[in-house]
C-alpha cells in the first residue's frame, strides 16, 4: 500500500538514541552477499519502486525497534555469521546507527556490505541523507540504484536484480566474491515454525 510522503528526518527523529527501526533479521543467509551473513531489513523506504519486493518496509514508522548494542551482540553470538548485510527499506536513512554497528562489528573481523536505493554519486553529495559519508566508509561492498521493474534480471550470472544496479567494490579482498546470484531464494525455517523467505530480488517474507 503506498503511504503518504513524510518527511524521513521527522519519523527518524522518533527512533532513540544507540537504536534501529527494522523490518527484519536473519543469520546465516547465502543469498544476500558474499558466503554466510547476517541480513538486517531496516524500516522506511521513500521510493515506492514499482515491483519492489518489500513494501512492507516502506512505512517510516516504528516497526521493530532494537539497539545497535542488542544486534551486534547477535551477529556476534552466531560464528557462522562472517558478515552483515544492510537491506531494506532505505539502510541509508539509518546510516548513522548502521556506520556505528558496522565499525562494531568489523572490530571483530567480520565484513559490511549494503544494498541501496541510492546511487553511489548521490549519496557522496552533500545532499545525500545524514550520515551517508560515515556509513560508505565502513562498507566492504555497496549494491546501489533503485529496482527498475523494466530492466529486471533473474539469473545464476549476475548478483543485481535490475540491470541498472551497479555492484561497487570497497575493499579489493571481495573482487572475486561476488558470488551470490539473483535468481536465488533461501527459506528459513525458526523454533517457533514461523518462517522467512530471502534471497531472488532481496525480498524478505515473513510468516507464521
Ligand atoms: S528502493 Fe528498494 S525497498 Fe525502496 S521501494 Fe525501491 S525496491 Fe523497495
């Protein structure tokens, strides 16, 4: 359901201090990066991409939220875990509760990549969301540019889900780890029996 627009510094202004509003979490993904990750879905997406795999993120308000302190302890807590991937929703509109738990986590060893509506160049102009600087410093990969139904891709080969998404290597130790596909889907199945859905076009579905 489209949302009305809201101004997103005035909803941020709602998520305390050392907190992220999400949409969801899972360990031990394949299909969302680079070998074994944790996958956070932050909340609130502005774009409204036709064919966006997860409307369900777009709203600003609170969804879900947890401190950066409470999640890198359960990235942590998971040895598998040997990185996080930031999705969405927007990770940028979060990016300085995201570049805090991403410096965190990377003291450990472990990697950061993001996905965003962005592109690189917007976000490296002083128009770009607050904090945007601090979080592309502390990413190894970012996958930018909206979904653009008309250029989708689905295929073993290619690690974007739309043609215009470009993939941006940070850090020269993941040229030759871009590995995970777009035609891919991953079910993960919890103690509750509720389960989640990830992985072809980045969606996350969530049921009980
Ligand atoms: S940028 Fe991503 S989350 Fe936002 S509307 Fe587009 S596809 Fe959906």
């Amino acid at each position: 359901m489209p949302h009305p627009k809201v101004n997103p510094y005035l909803s941020l202004m709602e998520i305390p201090a050392g907190h992220l509003n999400i949409a969801g979490y899972v360990d031990e993904s394949r299909v969302n990066g680079p070998g074994s990750r944790a996958v956070i879905w932050v909340q609130g997406c502005l774009r409204e991409c036709p064919g966006c795999f997860n409307p369900d993120s777009w709203s600003f308000e609170i969804n879900q939220l947890v401190t950066i302190n409470a999640l890198v302890e359960r990235i942590l807590d998971n040895p598998r875990n040997e990185g996080v991937t930031f999705s969405g929703g927007e990770p940028f509109w979060q990016a300085p509760a995201l570049a805090k738990l991403a410096a965190k986590v990377k003291a450990y060893g472990l990697n950061v990549m993001s996905f965003t509506g962005f592109t690189l160049e917007e976000l490296q102009d002083s128009y770009a969301p607050a904090g945007a600087k601090d979080l592309l410093e502390q990413l190894d990969l970012l996958i930018d540019g909206p979904y653009v139904q008309s250029q989708a891709i689905n295929s073993p080969d290619v690690p974007v889900s739309s043609r215009n998404q470009r993939v941006h290597v940070f850090n020269p130790a993941f040229h030759d780890r871009i590995t995970w596909a777009s035609n891919q889907t991953e079910i993960h199945i919890f103690k509750d029996g509720s389960r989640l859905v990830t992985g072809y076009r980045g969606q996350l579905l969530a049921s009980d």
